[in-house]
C-alpha cells in the first residue's frame, strides 16, 4: 500500500541520516580534537502515534528516545558487572508489525547487576510473531528453550502443501507472501515455484502491489505452475512449550487400503481410548456456485485456530479455462458468505470446486481405532482436489477425545508406589508430574509466604 511505501521511505530517510550521524561525530577539527557534532539535526520520532516503531532496527525510537547500542569483546561474569548508566529498558517486538507500544518497561540504575538485567529479560513475558524453520546456516539465535517460563500466544510458520496456479505470459496471481529471511525481497526462500514439468523456476519477480508473480525465465510462460509458499497460525506457549488442546490425539497412524477403498485410524498414543471422540476431517463438494464472487458456506470451520479464516480451512478454485486456485477471499461468520477478494475473479460466476473442514461425533470401532464406515462424509487430502484414497495421510484427520478422564488416564498402586500411564504404555522419556504436598507455615498478621 502506498503508506507502507511512505513508512519505508521515512524509515531509509531516518536510518540515513543516523549513519551520517554517527560518521560525521568522529571527525575532527584543526586541533586533532574529535568534535562529535551531527550533520544532521537529530530527529526525534516524527508520527507520534507509532513513536516507538519509526526507526529501523538499531536506530529505533523507542518510548523516550533511540536505542543505546554497546559493543564489547572481553567475556565477563555478569553477576560480579554493573551497569554504567541508569533509564529505562523498553522491550518492543520489532518483527510485530501490529505491535505499537512497547511489550514491557523497568528502569535500572546505576551500579544495578548485569545479571538483574539479564534476569529481567528471561522472565518477562516476550511475545514473538515468528518462529523460524529455516537452515542451520541462518543463525538467528533466539529459540524457544531460550524462554523456559514464557506463556503466551506465537505465529508459527511453517511450509504449506502445493497449490496448482496458470501463468499466462509468464504471469500469475498468487496473493500475500511472507518475506520469511526478512531479506525485504520475495525470492526462493519464500516461495517454491516449478512449472508443469516438475522443474524450479527461480527467476521470477513479485508484485507487492498486485500480489502476482512474474516469471522471467522462461520467458513468457504460458502453462500450470505448483507453488508452496509460507503460512502460518497462532499457537500457545505455555512455560516455554508449545500447547494444543490437552484433549487432541498427536500420534495417530493410517492405514488405507486402495483396493477395497478402505482405512482405518489407530490412536498411538491413547490405546486403550474407548469413548466417544470428535473427528475433523476435510471434504471436498463441487455443487456449490459463486454469482458475482461470491457464495454461501455455512459453518466453516477454523481448522487451524489462529482467530481468521484463511487457505488453512478453505480451499477454492474456479473455472477458468481449466481449474484455477484462488489466493485471498473472505467470510462473514454471521451470514456464511465468502467473498472472492482475488482481482481476477472478483466478478466470477460459475461453478467452483471447494474443500473445506467438517466435524462429526463419533463412537469408535474398537478400543483407540474407527474405520471409514464410521463416518457419514468422504474424507479428501486437504489441498489435493484429484487425487484418490491413496493420497490420505493422518494429518489429514484431527481427533479429540470427549472423555476428559481419558486425557490422563494412569493407574496407581498403592502397594508399590507404582503409578502407571495407561493410556501412554510404551512410553519413554521425561514427564513433567504435578502432584499436592502438605508444608507448615507461619501466617503473620494474615500473610505468609508460599515460595
């Protein structure tokens, strides 16, 4: 967008003149004596309403001025060192670009222990937007072990399954890409190209404006083209570990039978479950037609749970000149209508070819097991539109178990001390234990302390 455009050019102007700064402060006059004068006036963050987002990363303005940047190569022990200036240490999420205050302030002052600082920084709630699966060449140092007590909300990202586009003349439109080395280029770190021979195309340009792409070599390419591009959803850390509903079966295992178009789920990790359960599963319909791009979808589910829907729990594609995905839509959760936001099918009307997310409660076959016969839809390889039963995986199924006691089910002897896991029997490994203990305190006045 054009004040996107406006930010950036602010933020190169800014960042210019920082660095001219910093240059011209190192000279010096006749005398030999560094003079440590700007040359450019020092600016202050000029759109008062993003004050501490206006600067780029190391020149960034932040509350009540610019970061301090500090440089050392002597290692030290950070209990036994102090800090030499006192003032307020702000924390701001600089890859949030919804963020526009900072995530948490404290002021240390002078003498105060790096290691307080450094204690700070560990149990402040930080909240990032990404969580990278990139090569090891890209050291990007922070990790989630490194936040053992964070508990809050993180964007994932992760690669998404292939989606089959047209270029016509080289061109095609494929929506939003995320920038995922934040390289302020799209290239083929973020998005996967080949053509309809199976080869990677890696010379291509997008369009930030119109969200296409443009393929370069071979020059005007007129064919299908399979893409995998990055997406992401909203997970929840919970003492530095990444949490799904306590209830979902994790470790499941499919088998399919293609002659007789059979299968069969098996709960790895809840054997013995026997309850009822709830099965997401995508299906895929073709009766459905847009008029003016746009239908009716009732009850679309959030598949992935990250609060919007997206590609992650609807797929589209309409008729033209051959089957064509589309990239961006939206949905009214009060009407069921989903709109075609695509600016190529935004007048669309004609048949289309969906799959979606559907759900049903069902009672399980034997103990931890169900086969098709237990559900009254047809389970799709969400993503793939023409492929078999073959192409069923079990990621395609989400499972959640409607027997609470089941979630942590064990036995216990009393006689040994013994407690077993029944519904995890071959397992091996930690296990984090909650368990009530009795102590004696000494209340004062009302107060004591529980450490």
């Amino acid at each position: 967008s054009i004040p996107n455009y406006l930010d950036q050019m602010d933020e190169m102007a800014l960042m210019m003149s920082d660095k001219m700064n910093l240059v011209h402060r190192t000279g010096y006059d006749g005398l030999g004596t560094v003079t440590g004068i700007d040359f450019f006036k020092e600016l202050e963050a000029v759109r008062s309403e993003l004050p501490n987002l206006f600067r780029t990363m190391g020149t960034h303005a932040i509350l009540d001025g610019p970061i301090h940047m500090i440089s050392a190569s002597v290692q030290t022990d950070p209990s036994i060192t102090n800090l030499a200036l006192s003032g307020k240490i702000s924390l701001v999420d600089l890859s949030n670009k919804n963020q526009l205050y900072a995530e948490d302030s404290q002021i240390f002052s002078t003498n105060s222990s790096f290691q307080d600082l450094i204690d700070y920084l560990n149990q402040t709630n930080l909240y990032t937007t990404r969580a990278y699966n990139l090569p090891a060449v890209y050291d990007l140092g922070m990790k989630p072990e490194d936040f053992p007590t964070y508990t809050g909300k993180a964007e994932v990202f992760y690669k998404a399954a292939e989606t089959v586009f047209t270029a016509t003349s080289g061109v095609f439109h494929v929506g939003e890409i995320e920038d995922i080395d934040h390289n302020g280029a799209i290239d083929g770190s973020d998005i996967e190209i080949k053509d309809q021979n199976g080869n990677r195309l890696t010379d291509f340009t997008y369009d930030f404006v119109d969200k296409t792409i443009t393929i370069n070599v071979p020059f005007a390419y007129t064919g299908t083209v399979s893409i995998r591009k990055w997406e992401s959803y909203i997970g929840q850390y919970r003492d530095g570990e990444l949490v799904v509903p306590p209830n979902e079966v994790l470790y499941k295992t499919l088998s399919v039978d293609t002659a007789t178009l059979t299968w069969n789920l098996n709960f790895d990790d809840f054997v013995d479950y026997t309850d009822d359960a709830k099965v997401f599963y995508a299906t895929q319909s073709a009766s459905v037609t847009a008029t003016n791009g746009s239908f009716i979808l009732n009850d679309l589910v959030d598949m992935d749970r990250n609060n919007t829907y997206d590609r992650n729990d609807l797929r589209i594609r309409v008729n033209s000149g051959g089957w064509v995905d589309v990239a961006e839509f939206s949905y009214d959760e009060s009407t069921g209508s989903v709109t075609i936001l695509d600016e190529a099918f935004k007048s669309y009307t004609g048949a289309l070819r969906l799959q979606y997310w559907q759900s049903e409660t069902i009672t399980l076959n034997a103990a931890g097991t169900f086969d098709n016969t237990v559900l009254t839809g047809k389970p799709v390889h969400f993503g793939d539109f023409d492929s078999g039963i073959g192409a069923l995986t079990a990621k395609d199924f989400h499972v959640f178990l409607l027997s609470e006691s089941s979630w942590e089910a064990h036995t216990f002897d009393d006689g040994t001390n013994d407690l077993t896991l029944t519904d995890y029997a071959g397992f091996s490994g930690d296990a984090r234990t909650f368990y009530a203990i009795s102590a004696s305190a000494t209340a004062t006045a009302g107060v004591f302390t529980l450490s």
